[in-house]
C-alpha cells in the first residue's frame, strides 16, 4: 500500500491559516493560503498532505457542525478544491481528518434535539436522557467525549448516523479526491464501525488509507486487516524524545524492539504505525527537547525507526510551542509563509533516504549496539540491509561490532564508510549506512 512508503506532512489549517477562534459564519477564503506551501511541503520529501479538520464548526474543528461544507473561516468547497488539486498536481495525495465520535453543539442535528426535544427524529443520533441536564441546561442531559458536553457523541449504532457520515466520504472523495482519513479518537470507535467504514471508503477507492489515533494499550483492537491500516505511534513517541532529555537510549530501544523487534512475541511486526515528533496535540519537539543539538539526531531516528515518518507544520525548521493548560492555541500558529534552514535541509535529507530505501519503509528491526548515549540497530529486507547509527553525546564514541561487511555507503551524505578498525560516531551525529553485500 502507498502509505507504507509515505512520508507525512500534517497541516492544522485553522491555525496556519489565522482563523478566528469562534465561527460567526463570516466566509473568508483562507484555506487558500496553503496554495504558497505545496512547493515547499514537496521540497521537504513529503508525498503526503494530512489535513486536520477543515469542515465547519463550532470552534476547534472537532466539533463539528456540518460535515458536508468548508469552515467558513477557510472559505468554501471550492477553495479547498482547488488545494487538493493543487497538491495532486505536485503528486502530493491528501488525507482529511475524520472526526466520527462526536460533534459540536452546533452540529444540525442535535439543535433540532435542542428546539423540539422529544418530537425530532433525531433524538436517537446522540445518547440522551430527557429526565436529566447538563452544565449548558438544555433541559436533557446527553453523553459528552470524555465529560467534555461541548463534543456531543453520535450514536454510531444507527445505521441513519453512519449513512449520514458515509455520504459525507463520498461527497470528499467525489469533490476533493481525497486518499485517506486521519480518524480522531479511533480508539472509541466500535471495532463493528471500523469494519464498515474500511469496507465503505475501499469501494471507493481500493487504495483508501484509515490511519486512527489511538493512545495506549493494544493497537491491534483497532489495527487489522479489515479495520485501521495503521494507527498513532504514541508510546514511541514518548520515548523518542524521553530518551534524549534522559540520555538513556535504552528507553526507545526497548520500545522499537517491544513493537518490531526480531522476536515471535513482537506486538506490531510489519505494521507500518504513524510515527510522529510533534503534532497539533502536543509540545513542538524544539521546546520539548532540552538540549537542541539533538533536534537533528531525533529526526533521524524517526525517519529510521520502523514507521511512516510525520512532519508537523512550522517544525521542520524548529519553531517552538508548549502545551498550555489554558488551550492548545501555541501548538497551532498562524504563519505567514514557510521557511527553510538548516533543519529542513537535513530532514528533506532524511526524507529522500528513507523513501529510496526499501529497509528503511519495510525492514525488520534489531538493536546491534545500545548504550546510554548510543545507539545502532539494523533494518533488513531480503535485498537490503540499513544500519542507523545515532550518538547523542558530546564525545566521539568508537563502537566495535561485526558489521557483516568490511564497507558500507551512507544514505544521508554518500560517503564511503570503512568498518574495518570499528566504528567512530563523532559527537552529535546520526548515519543510515547501506551495508555492502
């Protein structure tokens, strides 16, 4: 499938775009902006667009009002029309963030729960008691996500509700052309949801990607053949830049090896999971790093560590932003045009490499060296066999190990490597060595 291969470009558009926080309904053709990033989102190596939510709402995005019309705040279908065209033009593919769990209170549906009660037909879209309320005293109480009423959950049981949003995925691909969905909290869509939606959005399209965000426990309840493709790395993600603050390198390397390790109890070998440094969720990897010499070193882990990598908007040439109790408006910005340093230079680097290697997007994974400060492992396919190399300290390390081969080329700067007398990483350094067969 074409997204085993993928590289990821994440775009949260009501912030890059400005949009004011509340939906007056005023229409303003924002969304256009990103018609000035689609050469550099293709500069960086990225071969793929993921939109969070675009359709309108309330506030945020995931509290839907009609999934069927552009925010206002972004302008219309055929703004965003003309976008995706523009990044299918650049062979760039696109995916939508599918927010299927919930709505706003806005949503159409629930204010005609609002005005007639028990009378309209759509009570029974949503999980309501009309002998109880709620903090917004509707006279009902209703089922909110997680105890937050603003997200109204939908009754994913009726067969009108999934219709409705199934109308709403054909009318995206029909009119967007899009291939594949981000679903929002795929971790409390029922697995029976999941399996007509994988079988829906394949007859659309036989290449339809589902990509769900999921947190913790098992990915395989909602990562199968008949349901998600692949799903959001989080425990590595944690561990990705937890092992740079605490300079134990052990901590990642547990967790790849846990996941895709060379083991017949290994949880998610062959699986391609979403891998990812930041998004529109959490700290920008620049502010959650503490030392930034190793912002270079963890993107190369990223790109070398079994997964589709993820670039998060504005990161790739390191802007900051910290999660705030008070919202998460630091982590989705509003900026003017893009940039590029240093940074992305290196990161288009290791985007090309992991796109021109087939170990690298299919190879099984094996620590070879791991020190607290150091760490070596292989990625192996029949034809091909990688080693990415990462040391995160400030002094040169020499590692001695059998490499297999006496050469070896690296993906990332073409030079020749000699593994002859061992194996000299200076300080602050990642490599991707094609070994010699």
């Amino acid at each position: 499938m074409w997204f085993d291969e993928a590289v990821i470009y994440q775009i949260y558009p009501l912030g890059l775009c400005g949009a004011p926080e509340d939906n007056t309904g005023d229409k303003e053709s924002r969304i256009l902006k990103i018609l000035d990033w689609v050469e550099h989102i293709k500069k960086t190596g990225a071969d793929t667009v993921l939109f969070n939510p675009v359709f309108e709402s309330d506030r945020h995005g995931y509290d839907t009002r009609d999934y069927f019309r552009l925010d206002a705040r972004l302008g219309t279908n055929e703004d965003f029309a003309k976008v995706c065209k523009a990044f299918h033009d650049a062979g760039i593919r696109v995916m939508l963030d599918g927010v299927f769990n919930h709505v706003g209170r806005g949503f159409w549906a629930f204010q005609d729960v609002q005005q007639k009660k028990w009378d309209t037909p759509y009570k029974d879209w949503f999980h309501i008691d009309f002998g109880g309320n709620t903090n917004y005293n509707d006279g009902f109480w209703y089922e909110g996500w997680e105890g937050h009423n603003e997200l109204v959950k939908l009754n994913l049981n009726h067969p009108d509700v999934v219709q409705h949003q199934f109308d709403a995925i054909r009318s995206w691909v029909e009119q967007f052309d899009i291939d594949g969905l981000r679903l929002d909290v795929a971790y409390c869509l029922p697995q029976h949801y999941l399996r007509q939606l994988q079988g829906f959005t394949t007859s659309l399209k036989p290449d339809f990607v589902l990509m769900g965000e999921t947190l913790h426990g098992d990915y395989k309840q909602w990562m199968a053949p008949d349901m998600c493709h692949s799903v959001t790395n989080y425990e590595c993600y944690k561990g990705l830049w937890s092992s740079f603050n605490s300079m134990n390198m052990f901590e990642i390397a547990h967790s790849l090896a846990r996941q895709f390790g060379p083991e017949e109890w290994t949880l998610y070998k062959g699986a391609h999971l979403l891998a990812f440094l930041d998004n529109h969720d959490v700290t920008r990897i620049a502010s959650q790093l503490t030392n930034e010499k190793h912002l270079p070193l963890a993107y190369a882990m990223l790109f070398g560590m079994p997964g589709v990598p993820a670039i998060y908007y504005g990161s790739e040439w390191g802007i900051t932003g910290k999660k705030e109790h008070s919202g998460d408006a630091p982590l989705r910005p509003a900026l003017e045009q893009p940039e590029w340093s240093s940074l992305t230079d290196w990161i288009a680097a290791l985007s090309k490499a992991h796109k021109e290697s087939k170990a690298l997007c299919y190879g099984s994974y094996r620590n070879v060296v791991l020190t607290n400060r150091q760490i070596i492992f292989e990625r192996k396919t029949p034809e091909e066999r990688v080693l990415v190399a990462i040391n995160i300290d400030d002094q040169p390390y020499t590692a001695h190990f059998d490499a297999g081969c006496g050469m070896a080329v690296d993906y990332i700067s073409g030079k020749t490597h000699d593994f002859g007398g061992g194996s000299t990483l200076p300080p602050y350094s990642a490599f991707y060595w094609e070994m010699e067969r």
